[in-house]
C-alpha cells in the first residue's frame, strides 16, 4: 500500500532521474480495482511502468539504482522483501505515519543506514527524530527529514474555456487533503484559528481567504454554522476524488 497523494509527485521527481520509465509496484486494489479512481487518472503515462506488488520477486534480476518506498510502514515485511529482493544502489524510506510499534520502526530504520527517514510533514520528522534518539544504539539511520514532492500542473488544452477556468478555480486558496478523521486532523484547533484571526483583525480580514478540505468523510463532520466562520469562504467536501485534467 502507498499514500497514493504523495506518489504522482514522487513520480515528478523520480523521471527527472532517468529517460526511462519508472516502474512502480502497487497493490492489487489499486492497480486492477482502480481505487479511488487512480488509475483513471495516471494509468495512461507511457513514463510509468505499472506492477503488482508481488512481481517484484520475479524482477531480482533488474537493476535499480533508487528503490523510493512510499509508507513503507503499513507492511514492513514487504518493504524489507523488496530492499533484500531488488537489491538497489539507495533506499528511500518515505514514512506517513511515525507511531508504528517499535519493532517495525526498528526494522525500517536498519534498512536506511547512511540516508535519513524521509517523512511528509515537519510534526511527522519531529517525532520520528525523537523515536530515533530514544535508541541512539539502535542499527541504521539517525537522523529524520521532510518533504513534500508535487506533479507539475499543466492544463488540458482540448478542453473548453469555461472548464479551464473552473478547474483553476478550484486550485485557490489552500487545500487540506486525507480521510476526514479527528483522530489524525484536528479541525476544531482550525476553527478556533480562524476565529481568532477574525477577532484580531476585523471581519473584513477573511475576505479573500479560501478554505478546501478534500478527502473521504470517515465520522461525522461538520463546519460550525456560527457567523465568524462563515467567512471561510468556499468549501469543497469531497467525498470522492475529482481531478483536475492533465496532461498525458
């Protein structure tokens, strides 16, 4: 499994490196069941050799120079398979989620001895920074990184005017995206943010502000109907995933 935001800007990044594709392992839910419509949307890239996970101990004898794996924690064994397997020059680990047990972080942290844990947020590298200096004598790497690659936008020039401009629309203001779990996002900080901003600075303050939350509804979610929120703007709620065009 990968975080699936993370992985066309993984791509972006990536075919800079080489002049040809890049293969990419994907699990069976998303390769041949086309979750979330992924593969609707990047299936077609003639830059992109698509796989099942499992080939990956038929491809032994391929040489790669970077093997990137995006959420290598949601099955640590697998990840530990493919390094062992595919046997590549570097090994990305990109982590989404730094509270694994700590037997799996362990597991991962060995498998990166000389490069640092990449993360997708700097709370995210904070804690896995913490993790690791808990067990300074633990095996492999030490320190903690961040980042957040993104795919390039570029328009579909054979669509009509009217929707290009509503698919640049959509890309104002800012965008918090991922499942809508109180667990993992804490929306009511958010509200009390905006609320405070507005006290501070006049009503008139959240004028041009633009607020898209994007991502699958998992509880019960709402955005407080009280008069200083409801200057927030334009807000999409997504409950599957639309994509703007882009260019094949």
């Amino acid at each position: 499994m990968v975080k699936l935001t993370r992985l066309p800007g993984s791509l972006q990044v990536l075919q800079t490196l080489t002049s040809t594709p890049v293969t990419v392992y994907l699990p069976k839910t998303v390769l041949q069941d086309n979750w979330y419509g992924f593969m609707d949307w990047l299936g077609k890239r003639t830059d992109v050799d698509w796989r099942l996970c499992e080939q990956y101990v038929q491809d032994a004898d391929e040489h790669y120079d970077i093997a990137w794996f995006i959420s290598p924690e949601w099955d640590v064994s697998l990840t530990e398979g493919v390094v062992r397997t595919l046997n590549a020059k570097m090994v990305l680990l990109y982590i989404h989620n730094g509270h694994m047990p700590q037997e799996d972080f362990d597991r991962l942290r060995a498998l990166s001895p000389v490069l640092p844990l990449l993360t997708m947020a700097p709370h995210v590298a904070k804690y896995v920074q913490q993790r690791l200096e808990e067990r300074p004598a633990a095996a492999g790497t030490r320190k903690a990184e961040w980042m957040i690659p993104t795919m390039k936008f570029e328009v579909d020039r054979s669509h009509s005017q009217h929707q290009l401009q509503a698919n640049l629309q959509r890309l104002q203001g800012f965008s918090i995206t991922g499942s809508l779990d109180k667990s993992l996002r804490n929306y009511d900080k958010m509200w009390d943010q905006i609320r405070s901003y507005r006290e501070q600075h006049g009503p008139d303050a959240l004028r041009n502000f633009k607020l898209n939350i994007l991502g699958e509804v998992m509880q019960d979610f709402f955005v407080p109907g009280e008069p200083g929120l409801e200057a927030i703007g334009a807000l999409v709620l997504c409950q599957t995933l639309h994509l703007c065009p882009i260019r094949q």
